[in-house]
C-alpha cells in the first residue's frame, strides 16, 4: 500500500508541475493575501480619517474644540462647512466620515451653565472607522465641558486635586490584555488569512477530485492504488497536504515571529493548531466532493461555504449574540473552529480543555470523508463527465 501511495504521490507532483492553477492557488494567491492583508493593516489602527465640522458660533471656545479633535491620532479635520446639509452631502460623496455640529450660540450657554446642545454624526458604513470617530467626538464633547469646569473650579479657588475629584470622581485602571496596543491587524489579520487559505485548500480538494472525472482519469487513479480509494485519495492528496502545511506555517513563523502578533501560548498551539486546520479543510473540501461528484457542483459550495465562513466565524460579530439558529450554524463551519481555539490558546495562553470540543470538531471535519469515499470510487469509476 505505501509503495502504491507513492507511485500516486510522484503521479499527482508531475500533474501540479503541468498545471499552473496549482502553484497559484498553493503557493502564489496565499502568500499575496498574507502580505496584502497584513500590509493594509500595518499601521495597527485607522489614523487620520477625514473629518468635518460645521461651527455657526466660532467662538475661541469651539475653535479649540475643533483643534482637539484635529489633534486626536485617529481623526483630521479635513473641512469647514456651512451648513448640516453641506456636510451631510460630503459625507455621501465619502469626503468625510462624520462632523461635528456647534449650534450659534453655544459658547454664551456653556458660560450661563445652561446646558447647550452639540451634535456630531457619523456613518456606521464602515464599523471601524464609524465605531473609532464616535469615541473620538464623543470624548470631545465631554472635554468642552470639563474644560470650562475646571476653568471655573479654579475661579472659585478650588485646587487641583479637588477639581479632578469633582471632573473624575472614579478613576479608571485599564488593563488591556494580549494586545495592549489595541493592533487591528493583530486581530483582523488572524481570521482573514487563515480564512483565506481554508478558502483555498477547499477549492483545491474539489478541483483535484474534479478534473479526474473531466479528463477520464479517475479508472487510471483506482488501478494505480490497486482499487483501494484510501490509497487513491491518501496519494492524490498528499501533496496538498505537505505544501499547504508549510504555507500555513511559513504564515505563522512571519506573523507571530518577524510581525510580533501576541501569542502568550506559546509555539506548540500553533504547530498542531495549523496542522489540524489543514487536514480539516480538505477533509471538507474532499467530503464535499463526495456528497456532489461534480466539478462545478462541488467547487461553487465551497466557494459559499468559505465566503460565509468569514461571517460565522464570530470574529467580527459575537455568535452569542446571533439567532438561537444561526449559532447552532457556526458549528458546521471549520474557520469558526480556528477562530474558538486561536483566541483562546494562541492569543490568551489559556488551556485547551476550554475549548477542547472545537479541537474535536476539526478532527471530526477531518474525518468527514470516511463517510463518503464509497461514492468518491462509484463517481471515479463510473462517471461521466458533462460540461
């Protein structure tokens, strides 16, 4: 059998080496998306996303407020507007991605204590970028205010210490842990790129089973492995394993090690943490197949089943808080798996037993084609291709 499964090995390496669409996707398209998505996130957060402001007081109390917001690492005031609607309107245009709103008039309230109204809108369009610049003029407006207290505190001859009793009676001790630099690309970047290539290790699976049947050679493949499928397969997937294997570590050793991507788990998680996610994958993708014996067929459920995977994964927005269904959905998509053991043995160092039945569901991805390799031989043996 191991004499077989090599003969099929030297077999499927000459037919890679014919077949470019192989070195693409196995080698080229993963190792693009890697730099892609971890250059486009280098910075770690958005910085200096466009701004607007529409000012009817202009008084040297809003002005200042205009030059904090400028100030802020994440914003830059990139306009003056006259009204709302000429502001509302750039936004449209994505000129700018919110502004602040001073009424006439705010500046002699603020000095009354009569409690003015300002108001700043931002769009949602993008989740980051809406979530980033709420906090920002949010924090901007509170600042106004605090300001003109201490300024009146101080007249009224109170000390610094008792100003800041009164501004801040509860003082905050942030302890952000794993990445305390809040790095976006630290978090995004985990997900999409393993997303990515699960992406490609299914369509990979399907296309190698696919193309025996359009070019006829499945009979050839089955008297090689002696009509043994689990030969058959075994060879004919080896060397998908054994170079997607070394793109997903060659991923993980820059991420992790030349990046600096938080880790506190230390190397080993993410050795077997790789492996399976591998094997899982085209343990899916061969399973598919065997479920759909169609090239076409089999390869655009993957390309589904991976581009919701991103979705489901639950890293952009919490499976808890999903539909009682779709949660009960996560479970049948192997990213979702990578994503439960990544955050909580890679990325926090916690021990495996907290997620141990996600371990147990990427094995049991892995094994799935067990259960279809009957239909796999029949459709190698029997089937007739049709485009």
């Amino acid at each position: 059998m191991l004499k077989r499964v090599v003969i099929i090995l030297k077999r499927e390496l000459r037919i890679l080496q014919r077949n470019p669409i192989y070195l693409v996707f196995m080698v080229v398209m993963p190792i693009v998306a890697v730099l892609f998505f971890t250059t486009i996130l280098s910075s770690g957060q958005p910085t200096e996303m466009p701004v607007g402001i529409v000012d009817e007081d202009y008084t040297p109390i809003t002005r200042r407020m205009a030059r904090l917001l400028d100030a802020f690492q994440t914003t830059r005031i990139a306009g003056q507007y006259a009204t709302v609607s000429e502001a509302r309107e750039a936004i449209q245009r994505n000129e700018i991605y919110a502004f602040l709103y001073v009424p006439k008039g705010t500046s002699a309230k603020l000095l009354a204590s009569r409690k003015p109204t300002i108001s700043f809108y931002y769009s949602m369009t993008s989740m980051t970028s809406g979530s980033l610049l709420f906090r920002d003029l949010k924090t901007i407006s509170s600042l106004a205010n605090a300001g003109l207290m201490q300024a009146t505190l101080r007249a009224r001859g109170a000390t610094d210490d008792q100003i800041m009793t009164y501004l801040q009676p509860i003082t905050i001790d942030l302890h952000q842990v794993a990445n305390p630099t809040l790095d976006y690309n630290a978090y995004l970047s985990t997900t999409l790129v393993p997303g990515v290539l699960t992406l490609f290790l299914f369509l990979l699976a399907a296309y190698s089973l696919g193309t025996e049947l359009k070019f006829e050679t499945g009979p050839n493949l089955l008297h090689m492995a002696g009509d043994n499928i689990w030969v058959a397969i075994t060879g004919k997937m080896l060397p998908l394993f054994i170079i997607s294997l070394a793109i997903f570590y060659s991923y993980e050793l820059y991420v992790y090690y030349i990046l600096g991507f938080p880790h506190l788990g230390g190397p080993w998680p993410l050795v077997w943490l790789g492996l399976l996610t591998v094997v899982a994958s085209l343990g899916f993708g061969i399973f598919m197949f065997g479920l759909m014996p169609q090239l076409r067929m089999s390869m655009s459920i993957c390309s589904l089943w991976a581009v919701l995977s991103f979705s489901m994964a639950g890293s952009i927005f919490p499976a808890a808080n999903m539909d009682a269904p779709l949660e009960a959905l996560t479970w049948l998509f192997p990213l979702r798996h990578y994503f439960m053991v990544y955050q909580a043995v890679v990325f926090n160092g916690y021990s495996v037993a907290n997620v141990w039945l996600h371990v147990v569901a990427l094995v049991a991805f892995a094994l799935l084609p067990l259960f279809v390799y009957p239909r796999i031989k029949k459709a190698l043996k029997y089937y007739v291709y049709v485009p």
